[in-house]
C-alpha cells in the first residue's frame, strides 16, 4: 500500500485477528443497539472465519444498551450505577450477537474481564487456554470488561487497553480497531483541513499528540485511549489498524491491505508471552528504582540480570514479588521487572556487591535485584527472547 512500506506481506500469513467494536458504532434504537451494524459484522466475521482465520471479537455496548432499557438518555458518572448498566444491558448484547452470528452458523462464547485478570500469571494463562480452546473448537469469543464488578481504578478505558492486551495475550497477527472515525488525522476530525493519516510508522509514533479524552457519551476512552491501546499491540509484534466500523466490507477491505483508516507499523521483533504479561498485563506497582550507567548498559545490551550493585536510588513502597519500574539516571523508564526485594531491604543494600549483601539481610538464595527472565525492556530496541512461556 502507498505509504505504508511496512504492510507488504505482513497480511499475507495472518492466522488471528482481534476485532474492537467501539461504542458509537453499537449505539441504535432497537434495545439501545444498532442491530443492523452487529447483523452485518457477522456477516464479515464469517467470511473471515472462512478463510481459517481466528477472530476474537472484543465488544462495547454493555451500558448503552442497559442505559436504554433504564430510560437513560445520559449516563449517570456514579461508578455504581455505570456498573447496574452493563449488568443489565449485558445479557441484551449478548442475545442479540448470539442470534446475529447464529444465522451464520456460528456458536458464540461470552468473555468477561477486569484488569485483575491479567495482574495474576496464573490467571492470565487460564485465560489465555480458554481463548484457545474456544478458537480450536470453532467458537467466537465476544470479550468485553466485566464493569459490573471492576473498581474504578482498575479499568482498561472502553476497552482499547484491553483488545491490545488480548492480542498480545493470544499472539494475534492484527488488531482491527472499529470506531466512527475514519482512522488517525493530523488533528480533531472537526477542524478544517483536518487530514487522514494513511499510516504510522515507528519512527514517528512518539510525534503524535492528542487531548481528547472525554470519549463518547457512554463510553470511557477517546483518540487518546486508543493511541495507548494501539501502543501497547505495535509494542508486542502486532499489526494494527483503526477504521470506520460503518465503512462497507471494512474488515475484509482491512484484511486485503486497502489503503483505509490508519495502519500502525509493529515492531520488528515480538516479544515472549511472559515478557508480554510484565510489560503490559501485570499491574505496575508503586515501586521506581534508579540505576547507573553500568546497570543500564548490562540491562539493555548484555542480557543481564539487575544485581544491588547497580542500584543507586529507591522511590516507594514495594513488597518482595511486585512489578517495579526500572528508570536510568535521566528518569527514563527503561525496564519493569519482578522485584526480589522489598524497599525496605532494598535500601539497606543498595550500591553494595554481593558478597556483602549476607552481612546485612543474612542468608539469601539469590542476590539479584530482578533476575532477567523477570524483566523486560521498555523501550524500541528490546531484546529477542527464548521464552515461550
């Protein structure tokens, strides 16, 4: 495609795709729903499937549809009843899909999830196993953010955060992320003169800014949710695309490469499953530590563990087992890891070498601050990994 370089064959070998269904493009009269919409993505669902292609659909419209059922032309902020909205509108989406996709001669599975999800390992690989039974028994998972039961601070943002964490979870090939703008412009869609861009590559992802956050009426995330979501897929391998969800035959325009919406170039390498779940999946604690030149150097090139000797300041409070942010003396964050200390005995060693280390906490098994299959790097230039864990 012109412009975008970085597509050429990159389709060619898709096996699984994760398709997001944003609000507005659920938002309709019948039920709260735009049944027409949901009828005719089935539609390019089953032509995909038919391809032998894997899809995992993640779906909004939870709360609309329970804000139309309770008479609700705005919904309330009160995260309590935002929550009674999506378990009442829930089921609703839910019937609807089941019979949209059934004229098709496809099973549906409802999937739902809060961040907790993905903060535990284990949890996050059940998770991960049932997508992949429900994909080899021919089943499509519709996924959406269990609101009814998650904490305000522990939400993904209208499910951008979380399409991107599924994709990285089930090492999809494309995220397709569907809304009612016709991809990224060069400014508010509104504004004249506002321009599409046709697609992103790396090189100029760190460029783009944007203030919109206030998202749609009943949902949570704007441009700027997105772009983090998009980040965090382009960040594990994955190619991505953001389009108009009421575009004729999008998805299939999507898969054949067509020049629509935006593309979003991914990184060259893809990153282990495990590192994955450090990077994106687990939970980042309050914990920052800062390390010296020599600690960065054997981090990023050397493939090397994070030993007390390379530690030069401790911020927060952490326990032994947490995600810790690693940061370079410029403040960069340039790794996350699983701590093997808390702050606490951390700060009592910081600086100092190993040998040393027993005559202040005693005994220990291991030295290592994060050990490196605990740790993965932040940043473009990250390193191949092994584990396929």
């Amino acid at each position: 495609m012109e412009g975008a370089p970085f597509l050429d064959d990159k389709l060619d070998d898709v096996r699984r795709i994760v398709v997001k269904v944003g609000t507005n493009l659920l938002r309709g009269d019948e039920e709260g729903l735009n049944l027409r919409f949901m009828a005719e993505l089935a539609v390019q669902i089953g032509k995909i499937k038919e391809k032998g292609i894997d899809v995992i659909l993640v779906s909004s419209g939870a709360v609309g549809a329970g804000a139309y059922v309770m008479g609700f032309d705005v919904p309330p902020k009160r995260l309590s009843e935002r929550q009674a909205l999506a378990a009442i509108g829930q089921s609703r989406l839910m019937r609807h899909y089941t019979a949209v996709f059934k004229e098709h001669g496809m099973k549906v599975a409802q999937v739902l999830l809060t961040l907790e999800s993905f903060d535990d390992r284990q949890r996050y690989l059940n998770a991960r196993n049932t997508f992949e039974t429900l994909c080899s028994w021919e089943v499509l998972p519709i996924v959406n953010e269990n609101d009814t039961v998650a904490v305000e601070e522990l939400t993904f943002g209208d499910n951008d955060r979380l399409s991107a964490l599924i994709a990285g979870k089930i090492a999809a090939d494309l995220l397709v992320v569907l809304t009612d703008v016709d991809g990224l412009f060069d400014r508010h869609p509104s504004k004249p003169g506002a321009r599409r861009i046709a697609a992103l590559p790396l090189s100029d992802f760190g460029k783009i800014e944007t203030n919109d956050d206030e998202g749609s009426t009943f949902g949570l995330g704007g441009m700027k949710s997105k772009l983090e979501g998009i980040r965090i897929a382009t960040r594990a391998g994955i190619l991505v695309n953001i389009s108009c969800g009421w575009t004729e035959n999008i998805l299939m325009k999507v898969l054949a490469g067509e020049a629509v919406g935006t593309w979003f170039e991914p990184e060259s390498k893809r990153i282990s499953a495990r590192k994955r779940w450090l990077a994106f999946g687990k939970r980042l604690g309050a914990g920052r530590i800062t390390v010296d030149a020599g600690a960065e150097a054997a981090l990023r090139n050397a493939k090397k563990s994070l030993l007390p000797s390379g530690v030069v300041e401790v911020e927060g409070d952490f326990s032994e087992g947490e995600l810790i942010s690693i940061c370079s003396s410029k403040s960069e964050e340039i790794a996350r890891g699983l701590s093997k200390y808390s702050s606490s005995d951390l700060k009592r060693v910081l600086g100092m070498k190993s040998q040393d280390i027993p005559s202040v906490l005693g005994s220990r098994q291991n030295f290592e601050v994060v050990h490196r299959r605990d740790l993965v790097i932040m940043d473009r230039d990250h390193e191949s990994e092994d584990d396929n864990e």
